[in-house]
C-alpha cells in the first residue's frame, strides 16, 4: 500500500501534549519508534526532524572540508527545503482557496 506523504494528515494530541508521528512520515525519515526527534518553530511551523545516528554522522568530517563547508551545505540544503515547502504551500492555497 503506498500512501503520499506530503499530503497533510490529521493526528490526535492527547492531554499530555502527544502526537503520533504517521507510520509512513516515520517509515521515509528513519524515526525509531521509540526514539528521539528535534522539534522547534520555524517561521511560524512547527518543525519535527529525525536526530541522526551516530552511524548517519560517521564520516561527516572526513575527508579534505574546508572550515565551515559542511555546515553551509545544510544550511543550502535546508534553505532548498525551505523554498520547496513554500511552493507546496503555495500550491495548496491555490487549490484549496485562501479561506477569504
């Protein structure tokens, strides 16, 4: 069963404060159930990313880097992922309408 992943999904939060994260959304990041995720506010959105491994780290200073290489590729990286969200979101009022 294949299911798409972009599209919003409704989830419970209990009394506590806890959302579960879809199967498929944890299936496609590599969310352990249980395990841990980054959460925080980004421009208004609440974000959840995966914490990586010690095993998805190894290697991330190896090789010739000059200082701060890696990092200004997440940040290039992130601000992709940035644009691409806009545009889906962009997309989907145009579908869906503003609301007004």
């Amino acid at each position: 069963m294949s299911s798409n992943t972009s599209e919003p999904t409704v989830v419970n939060v209990s009394g506590k404060g806890q959302a579960t994260i879809p199967k498929p959304l944890r299936e496609k990041f590599g969310i352990e159930a249980p395990g841990e995720v980054f959460i925080y506010e980004d421009e208004g959105r609440i974000v959840v990313e995966p914490v990586p491994t010690l095993s998805d780290l190894h290697g991330i200073h190896a090789g010739d880097h000059d200082p701060g290489e890696v990092l200004a590729e997440a940040r290039d990286l992130r601000a992709a992922d940035r644009e691409r969200e806009e545009r889906e979101a962009d997309e989907l009022v145009d579908r869906h309408g503003d609301g007004d």
